[in-house]
C-alpha cells in the first residue's frame, strides 16, 4: 500500500491536529489564527478581571484602614464619656480642693489617652482621625472608578473647642460640658462618615465580585475547550481519515494491477 503524506487531505489533517491542540490544551483559542476577534475579547477580559482584582486589594486596604480609624474613635468616645462624668461629679458642692484635684489628674489622664490615641492611630502610616487629607482609593479597572476615604484633624478640632484645656478645678460646668460635648459631636460625626464610606466599599466590593464573576464565565465560554463536542468533532474527523486512507489504498492498488496489466510479457 503505497500512501504518503501528500496524498492526504491537507485540510483534514490540520483540522485534526488544531482539534488535538484544543483537547490537550484545554482551550479552543490557542493562537490568534484560531479567531483573531477571540484573542482581542479575551485580552479585555483579562484586563478587566486584573484589574477588578487589583481593585479588590484596595478596597480591603480602605476597609482596613477605616476599622483601625474606628476602633480608635471607639476609645476616644469612651475617654469622652469618663471625663463628661468627672466633670458632673466635679460640680458637687460638697467637694473640698483635694477631691477636686483627684478629679483633674483623673481627667488629664483621659486627656493624655486622647491624645496618645490621635497620634498614635495609624494604618501603613495613614492616620484618618488626626489627618484632613483624605485617601483616594482606585476601586475599578477604569481609570475614573475612584473613590476618597475621608478623614479628620480631630487634634485641631478638639484644641478649637478647648478640650486639652478643661479644668475641673476652676471652670464653670457649662464651659467644661460645651468643650466635651463639642468633642463628643466631632467623634460621632467622623465615626457616622467612615460608616458610610466602608457601607460604601463594601457595595462596591460585592459589584466587583459579581463582575469579575461574570467576565471569568464569559471568558471561559469563548476561551475553554468543549470536551464533549471536541471528543464528538475528533472522533469524526478520525473516521474521515480513515475513509481517506483506506481510499488511497485502493486506488494505489488499482493503479498496481493497472500496471501489472501494461508490463510486456
């Protein structure tokens, strides 16, 4: 049987192999000649899924960086408190001088925790509450999907209101209440603001879950293999090449005898 390569069918053959290539890969999108319009939409799906990723890593930092701010607004509250207490109990005319300076050292140890807080209150060096800078944060693959975590100079807005400066020694009850109440507003208003900037990443996490969610699956459709069909269209491109074959074995016989037939006696 005398077959050779260039009798086969050159177009079976290929399909054969890209379809082997496709199985043994995993993908039906192996190269740009496999479809040119394919490879440009899976480039932009890659794009986007980095770059949601990327986006993701962000948001965590944000959020990170807002629960740090917040648990240190969460002790200043207390400290807050205490002291709003001391200065209630410092308003009792039962008092003697002595009593009242224990209540002083006691507040200017909450004043000092305040303080020590707002300093030392920092995420990767980043301080929310003692800082009116904001953080802008890149939460999308776009270049315009940004978003600002906002932020407080509490340590200039407690010194305006007078807060370092309270004694419970010698000021009145109200200027010593205003100054605390004052400070207490400027917490739970920054404490209100961080909450809906991390309600605000949190729903921009979900989104980009769902859409990277969403791209993988459209990218996977274009770019994975269908083993089921793949199986099918290989099986019968096999068969073909079997027909094929066995074909040119015949004519190759035919043309044998046909030869045999004009050989001179």
């Amino acid at each position: 049987m005398d077959i050779t390569s260039t009798g086969l069918n050159s177009s079976l053959t290929n399909s054969i192999a890209s379809n082997s290539t496709q199985m043994a890969s995993g993908k039906q999108v192996n190269t740009a000649a496999d479809s040119p319009a394919a490879i440009a939409l899976l480039a932009q799906f890659t794009s986007q899924i980095s770059g949601n990723s990327a986006a993701q890593r962000n948001i965590l930092d944000g959020t990170s960086a807002l629960q740090v701010a917040q648990g240190g607004l969460s002790k200043i509250t207390d400290s807050l408190q205490q002291l709003r207490e001391l200065g209630l109990q410092s308003a009792n005319g039962t008092l003697n001088a002595g009593d009242k300076a224990s209540i002083q050292k006691q507040a200017d140890e909450l004043l000092a925790g305040i303080s020590d807080t707002l300093q030392n209150n920092h995420f990767n060096d980043q301080s929310l509450i003692n800082n009116d800078a904001g953080l802008t944060l890149q939460t999308g693959a776009n270049n315009d999907a940004q978003q600002v975590i906002p932020s407080f100079d509490l340590s200039s807005e407690f010194n305006t209101a007078g807060l370092f400066d309270i004694d419970f020694t010698t000021d009145s009850l109200s200027n010593t209440l205003e100054s605390i109440d004052t400070a207490i507003n400027l917490t739970d208003t920054a404490n209100a603001t961080f909450g809906a900037a991390q309600n605000r990443l949190d729903s921009t996490s979900a989104s980009l879950s769902s859409s990277t969610i969403n791209q993988a699956t459209a990218r996977s459709q274009i770019e994975d293999t269908d083993y089921a069909a793949a199986i099918s269209e290989q099986t019968k491109l096999l068969l073909q090449r079997e027909v094929e074959i066995a074909l040119l074995g015949q004519a190759n016989a035919q043309r044998g005898q046909v030869l045999q037939l004009l050989k001179p006696s």
